[in-house]
C-alpha cells in the first residue's frame, strides 16, 4: 500500500527561477530481496513524482534491494539482478531526476546511490562511512566511497550522500557543501528506529544544515523488516537549520516540497568564516561535479506546493505504533495471514493481543485460553473479555488432563523426589505445544509474549513460553508494557460505551503479575519488583554499567549483583528466542552479542 500526501496552496502565479527545485521525497517500504516488487514500486512513484511536475524524486538507501540484504550480498546473482532492476529503473526517469539506492559493482560492492537523469546514469554517491555497530555490520559487505559527488541540475549545485554519512560533521556534506558548493544536501537512509531516534536525528540534521548553510533533505525508509522497523518521518530543514517539510513515521507516503536556495549565497556571504574554511580548505580529488548540460531543465510551475510537516507522535504512541508495524511487516512479508496468542488474563499477552488486531485485524487473530488446576477465574474472564472488546477469535484448551498424563509418565523417574521448577516448566511447554500445534494445522503464526524484563533475567521457560515464531514486545520492559498497555485503552478508536468501558479490563492491570504455575505464585517470589528491576536491567544491559555503577545510582548492590547473575546465566535461552521488534538502543540479540560460554563474572 502507497500513499501520495501533497498539501498545495491555493493558486499562487509565481515567475519561475533557475534556483527553485521541486522535490519528491519516496518514503517507500522496500522488500529485502523484492527486487521485481521493489522496481514496481519505485517506477509508480516516479510516474506520481513526473505528473506532480517534480524535478528530482528522492528513494531510500537500498530502496532496489531492501535493507538490510545481508549476505544475500554474498550472491553474485543477486548482485546482477540488483542492476538488471536498476537498468529498468533508468529507464522510466525520462523528464526527471531520480537518486536510488542500490548495490553497485566495481571490482567490490559499494552501498550506493544512483543519480539518474533522462533515463542516463550520470553518476553514483558510494556510502564512505559503513556502520559497524549495533545491528549494523557493512564493513562485511561493503567497500567504503572515497569521492563525494556534486550533481549541477539547472545551476543548482546538489550534494548526494548516504545515511551515516551526515551524522559526521566534516564527513561528506562539509566537503559538499564548501569544496563542492553544493547549496542542496540530500541524504537518503534506511535508519531503524529505537524510541526518541526521530529527535536525535532531527536535531543533528538541523545542525548540519545551519552549519553548511545548506538545504538538507533527508529521506528515510519506512516498515518492518525481521526485527528491525523503520520509522520514516522523512525531513527537510533550510539553510538556517528550521523545519520546512515533515512526512508522518512509519507510513509508506510520496511528500513534495519547493526549494528555494536564493537564500543561500546571502547566508553564506553573511558568514566571514566559511571564507576562511573554504581558503584552507584541502579537498584533494575527493569532490566530483556531474552537470548534465543545458538539456536538462527545471519546470515552470503554475501553482506553488506548501510543503507539509506532520506532527511527531507522543512517546507511547510511537512505539506502540512501531510494534503494530514491525509485527505487521514480519507476518505479512513471510506470507502469514493469521496469528495464535496464548492469553493468559495477564497484562502481557494482552497487550500482545492488541498490537496483533492492530496489525492483522480482529479477524486474524486467536486467541487460546490453556488453563490449569492453578489457574483463576479471574485470568479466564480476564482473557476472554479481552477478547470479546478486540472482536477476535478466543478458544479455551485446559490442559489439567495432558499435564496429568506427563507427571504419570515421570512419576517412576521421578520417585522420592518433591515437585520444583521442573513441573512448573511441564506447564508452560504443554501450552506451547498446543500454540505449535495449532500453528502447524492451521498455518498461524505463533505470537510469543514474554516482555524485555524477563527474557532479560530467564523468567521464561524455553520451548514453552518462548515457543512462537515472532516475539513482539521481546524489547519492551515489563513497566513500559503497562504504559503501552494503558495508552491502548486511552486510543480514541477504543470508542468506549460507557465511561468505565476498556479494551483491556481494568482488572488486569491491578492484579499482581504471576505465571500461575503453583498455588498464590506472584513474580516477585522469584524477581525484584518490576519498578526495582527494570532501571537496573537498563543499566546494565543498555548502558553497560558494572555492578558497582549501578549501586550507586541508588539500589542495593546485594540486588543489583544477583539480577547480573540472572542476566548472565540466561544467555543460553536468549540465543533460542524467536525474532522481535527491536524498539530501545540495545535490544536483546543481534543489537547485544554476548558469549554463552564466559567466564568473566562480577
């Protein structure tokens, strides 16, 4: 699904310049490996971006390909059909300029983008900072650029770079912008997000628009992919580093905005010290200038686009909505059209519950109640009221009888020795294996609902309440899930009946978590309380703090020692965890590689 948002004022005759440029910005939602539905795509919002009388359209970082392609890089087939795509690409770029992610040859591979112009390749930008961090891992794929193009379209000087590119302040866009004079930065990415990475952004690329005096215009992708999700919000700041353009996060849209760089040669004579840096200033043969010639012209519009800056979303609002996306994308791009929840009656699978009918729709989601001799009636009527407000499908399975049949097959093995752990764990795998079960007959996606505070310390039970195929709120704590969950029932689509009406009982958030594995269980038998370990499982995890740090932010170290350990011994059953949505800087996983076999303790 596409969307073309294009906000136009009312008719306004201008006299057309040689220093104003249209520009398309594509916030498209690539497939990894889609290469023929990737081009489909790209060819449909040119054709949009041509009728709109656009001169240059704007695609992601690896747009042909999808991001990341990871060691689908490693095949020279799909290499070539990468440019075979590309190739079919140029060719629908007659009357307009298009910049392209994709994968180049030449002798190596390079992240690359093409600037295509009147179905010409007239020049590549070559990515020349590769990430090499987090999710991150280019330097295995990629080889780095060592030249910064400078593409003239109309007397209008535009610099083209590549994601990470312009997070360094004397990377590219300074060679750009004062070797090159280009008066326009445009900077196409495939970003993930984590919370509050739209302000980080926003603030570094206001930054470096007001200290280049340059246009910079910024592109990003949009949707899921595996655990990654990619969060849009495209932007464009002026010369003096304010917001002149804004797409909405996470939405697959086509914005428009008219640039006038008049402005900016006053801005730069204004400022005595860009002659100085320009004077001293080495740039070697790094500096590139692609000019088409006279051919290539901007249009003469008869009506002026008001460019369009949507507003950010609240915090819960961006990563609820980050984790309907990233479930969303993960189901439907690996052909899933249903999934299977357990529902517990607990504030987890809830919200689980919610994020899977915002993403699929109430009639794709199962939910399955699997009591046992130790479970509530509150938990059954928690569950299936939830189930009667989202308007999904509930199904009950008790699993008292199955759990009966296990402990008589062990009883021999077993004799003389108490129940522990070992029956509670019997539980969790015996409701597993009916999630699967269901899952393999009916072709359903197992959601798993185990949240960032137990996964983090193994409050969880490996091929039972970890079996699934997709972990949705595997990166959330377990106090954000009830956040999330609360700003689930405040959403105006909840259009309550009456005043005490909610999506998610109200009980539910009340009653003391437990996994109802043995009689009057609550987690905090076993776990710190949630408000104690959530802050020091961000310390030591997200911020690899010591133990001793951690102390002394103001928890007892005796706590904070044994919650290290926990984390630690758990790394065995993280490594077995299915894929979720990564929504904070450090998720559990690709983000966080840490040794299972270790020896070094604190």
């Amino acid at each position: 699904m596409y969307h073309f948002l294009i906000a136009f004022s009312a008719h306004i005759p201008y006299n057309n310049r040689m220093n104003l440029l249209r520009i398309a910005l594509a916030q498209m939602n690539s497939r990894v490996g889609g290469l023929r539905d990737n081009t489909v795509l790209i060819r449909r919002y040119i054709q949009e971006a041509k009728r709109r009388q656009a001169d240059v359209v704007v695609f992601p970082e690896l747009a042909i390909t999808g991001y990341p392609p990871e060691d689908l890089l490693l095949k020279p087939g799909f290499i070539k059909a990468n440019l075979d795509a590309l190739d079919e690409v140029i060719r629908a770029t007659d009357s307009i300029t298009a910049i392209v992610g994709f994968v180049e040859l030449d002798s190596d591979l390079y992240n690359s983008a093409a600037i295509i112009t009147n179905r010409k390749m007239i020049a590549s930008a070559r990515k020349a900072f590769l990430p090499n961090y987090g999710v991150f891992d280019e330097y295995r794929y990629f080889q780095r650029g060592t030249t910064f193009p400078v593409y003239v379209l109309d007397g209008i000087k535009i610099g083209v770079n590549i994601c990470e590119d312009i997070w360094y302040p004397d990377g590219p866009v300074l060679y750009q912008a004062l070797a090159g004079d280009a008066e326009v930065i445009i900077n196409i990415n495939a970003s993930p997000y984590h919370a509050d990475k739209q302000s980080m952004r926003e603030r570094m690329l206001a930054t470096r628009a007001q200290d280049n005096a340059a246009i910079v215009v910024s592109v990003n992708m949009a949707g899921g992919q595996d655990e990654l999700v990619f969060d849009g919000g495209s932007v464009i700041f002026s010369e003096s580093g304010t917001l002149i353009a804004r797409a909405h996060q996470f939405r697959e849209e086509m914005i428009l905005a008219d640039l006038d760089v008049s402005s900016i040669l006053r801005t730069r004579l204004h400022d005595p010290r860009r002659r100085e840096d320009k004077l001293s200033f080495d740039t070697g043969n790094i500096i590139r200038t692609y000019d088409p010639g006279p051919g290539v012209k901007l249009h003469r519009h008869t009506k002026k686009v008001e460019a369009t800056v949507n507003p950010l979303c609240g915090p819960e609002e961006e990563l609820y909505t980050a984790l309907v996306t990233g479930t969303r994308d993960y189901l439907t791009k690996n052909g899933f059209q249903k999934a299977v929840i357990g529902l517990s009656g607990g504030i987890d699978s809830s919200l689980v519950a919610c994020i899977a009918a915002d993403a699929l729709g109430k009639n794709n989601v199962i939910g399955v109640f699997m009591p046992s001799m130790y479970s509530s009636d509150d938990s059954r009527e928690d569950a299936e009221l939830l189930a009667a407000n989202l308007g999904i499908q509930f199904r009950e399975i008790p699993i008292t009888g199955v759990y009966d049949a296990y402990t008589n097959t062990f009883a021999p093995h077993f004799s003389g020795r108490k129940p522990d752990i070992t029956e509670e764990n019997l539980q969790a795998r015996i409701r597993g294996n009916i999630l699967m079960g269901l899952s393999n007959k009916f072709g359903w996606l197992v959601l798993t609902t185990g949240n960032k505070s137990e996964m983090s310390v193994g409050y969880a039970t490996l091929y039972g309440d970890m079996a699934g195929g997709f972990a949705v709120i595997k990166d959330v704590s377990k106090t954000m899930v009830y956040r999330l969950a609360a700003h689930r029932n405040g959403r105006s689509e909840n259009k309550p009946k009456t005043k005490a009406y909610s999506i998610i009982p109200e009980r539910v958030f009340t009653k003391p978590p437990t996994a109802e594995l043995r009689p009057n269980q609550k987690d905090e038998d076993s776990l710190p309380p949630y408000a104690v370990l959530d802050p020091i499982l961000k310390m030591l995890i997200e911020e690899d703090m010591s133990v001793d740090e951690a102390a002394a932010a103001g928890y007892s170290r005796a706590t904070v020692l044994r919650v290290q350990q926990l984390i630690d011994l758990s790394e065995y059953k993280r490594r077995q965890a299915p894929p979720g949505v990564k929504v904070t800087r450090k998720a559990l996983g690709k983000d966080r590689r840490m040794p299972i076999t270790n020896r070094y303790k604190e």
